[in-house]
C-alpha cells in the first residue's frame, strides 16, 4: 500500500496530537513535543537534533519495529535470543546484567530500554547516562500508545514518514480485517488468559485484547480492572466459572509470563465447567503476537480470526497483512 506525502504529514499530525492526549489524560507518561523533543516513561526529554545511528537495543519490540521502519543497520547491539526477524539474530548481544564497559566499548549513541529496567537496575542505566549515552525507556500497553511509540522510534532514527506510513497501513489491515466477520452473527464469547498460576487476564485497552476484538471476538471479562497501571488484570477463578456457559472459547497466551499448555486449563479444578472446555475450544497463542507493540500483532488477528471463524479468515486475511508489511 503507498502512502502518499501528504497523507504522511497528516498521520504525523494525529500522531502528534495523540501524544499530548495521552499526556494529558495520564494514560502515559511519553510523547512527542513540537515533533523534535520526545518524552520517554522515565521521564528522560531527548532534543533529536540528528538521527541516531549506533542503537543497542534492549527490548525485541524496539528491535522489530526498528527493523520494520528500515533502521536495521543501525543497530549495533541486540537483547539476548532474539530471533525476529532473522537478521537480528546476527547482531552482536548485549543485556543489562552485563558490564557496562562493555555497552562503553561499543560506542552507542543510544540505548533502547524500558520501564523494568529502568525501575531493576538503576545504576546500570545511570552509568551509561553519566558516560554520554543517550537513554530512552519505551514499551506501550495500548494500541493508542504503540502508534505515538512507533513515531518517536522513527524521530529517534530519522525515520518519520515510514513511521507514519506503517501506523497508516496498520489502522487500513486492522480495518480490513475487521470487516471480514462484521456480519457474523452471534459472535464468538472468548475469555483471554493471561497468567494462568494468578488467574489473571488482560485489560480492556490491552493489546492481546485488541487483537480478539479485532479479530471479531467478544471478551468475556471486558469488567477486568488493571493491576497497578499494567495491562493485566485480576480476574480470579470464581469470576471465571460465573461465565463457565459463555465462554465459547478460552485462549491463553504463551511466553515469558505465562506457559500453560492444554491438559494444564483442561485439568484445572472446575475448569470442566466452562463450554470451551466441554467442546475442546483451548487453544494457545504466541504472547509475540498479541502482547508486543510491533507489526506482528496483525498476525495475532488473524490466528485468533482462525480459531473464532476459520471461513472468513482464509488466505484474503493472510493477504491484508502481507500488504500491510510490505
């Protein structure tokens, strides 16, 4: 899909102004000032007076989006085990535990990190600030926020109009996708776990669910209250099987947090109660598709449109997003 210059300059604009929304509304404490300063979640204020080029990056999702918006080359340091997309895989590695001698050595001119490093190792983040490096704390919960992230990336790496043209070919996939099961009627009931061990799901302005809404899914716990300001929430088994004969299918992320897999919630205690579970609808889903603020998360849409309704998301789907990638 081609974006033209002016559609370009308009999206920059919106982008602009969802930073200082969000500011205001307290939904997230970074953006962009008069489209050169960006405001990170420590707090940091950054003048970018000239790209960024030697990047070490700390986080996969900086790595991905960085490598999407054409930025790959300029990173000189990666987050260990990462794998998307391949090239990555051929940076050298880097992680927060290590010797900051060994960030120094390497000359970077900025260090991509967020919020829990920031808050778990302070003196490590401080060391690098004291040595001249740059810093910035990035990772949004939101799908409103992860727009304004995707811009301040493209800031930070001279890449705004590709910025703004992937957040454009993003809202038109998402869009697309959304009609395919528009007329479907009733829609499928899904409860999303997110920590099995805790009970816990998503919030309601969580990515994963935004990608199941997305994807033409009901979210059975949209009551969920955020557990101190994250994007997990609460739930609790009893308010679980309150929905035991609504929930059509049960979903569960898998990554990091959470590693269930299918005898683990078939098995769980009353679980037998829930409908998904008497109909054998438990599927597992790869957190990387729909709790990481990159593209892949339209690859979330459409496994989790695959699992609600396999006639509509067909290889059109898989179309859309390959557009939207390109």
């Amino acid at each position: 899909m081609t974006v033209n210059s002016k559609a370009v300059v308009a999206i920059l604009f919106i982008l602009v102004q969802w930073a200082f929304s969000l500011s205001a509304a307290g939904a997230a404490d970074f953006g962009i000032e008069n489209g050169q300063v960006v405001v990170d979640q420590a707090g940091r204020r950054i003048v970018v007076k000239k790209p960024f080029s030697r990047i070490i990056s700390l986080y996969g999702a900086h790595t991905e989006n960085l490598f999407s918006l054409g930025a790959g080359d300029g990173l000189i340091g990666v987050a260990p085990n990462e794998d998307y997309p391949p090239e990555a895989g051929r940076k050298p590695v880097f992680s927060y535990h290590d010797d900051p001698e060994k960030f120094l050595a390497a000359k970077p001119d900025l260090v991509l990190t967020r919020p829990m490093i920031d808050r778990g190792y302070p003196q490590f983040v401080q060391r690098l600030e004291k040595s001249g490096i740059t810093v910035v704390s990035l990772q949004p919960g939101t799908v409103e926020e992860m727009l304004v992230y995707w811009q301040i990336l493209g800031i930070l790496t001279g890449r705004r109009e590709p910025a703004a043209a992937m957040a454009a070919r993003f809202k038109a996939a998402v869009s697309e996708l959304g009609a395919l099961t528009a007329s479907v009627s009733p829609k499928k009931r899904v409860y999303f776990e997110a920590i099995h061990a805790k009970m816990k799901t998503f919030a309601p302005d969580a990515m994963a669910v935004f990608a199941l809404e997305a994807a033409g899914g009901v979210n059975v716990a949209r009551d969920a209250a955020p557990v101190r300001d994250t994007n997990i929430a609460a739930y609790g088994k009893e308010r679980i099987l309150a929905h035991a004969s609504e929930i059509d299918v049960f979903l569960a992320q898998s990554g990091t947090m959470n590693q269930p897999t299918l005898e683990l919630i078939k098995a769980e205690s009353g679980f037998h109660a829930i409908r998904a579970v008497k109909t054998n609808q438990v599927y597992i889903i790869d957190e990387r598709l729909v709790s990481r603020p990159t593209m892949r998360l339209l690859d979330g849409i459409f496994e989790i449109g695959r699992i609600l309704y396999p006639d509509d998301f067909t290889e059109k789907a898989r179309d859309i997003i390959t557009r939207a990638k390109q």
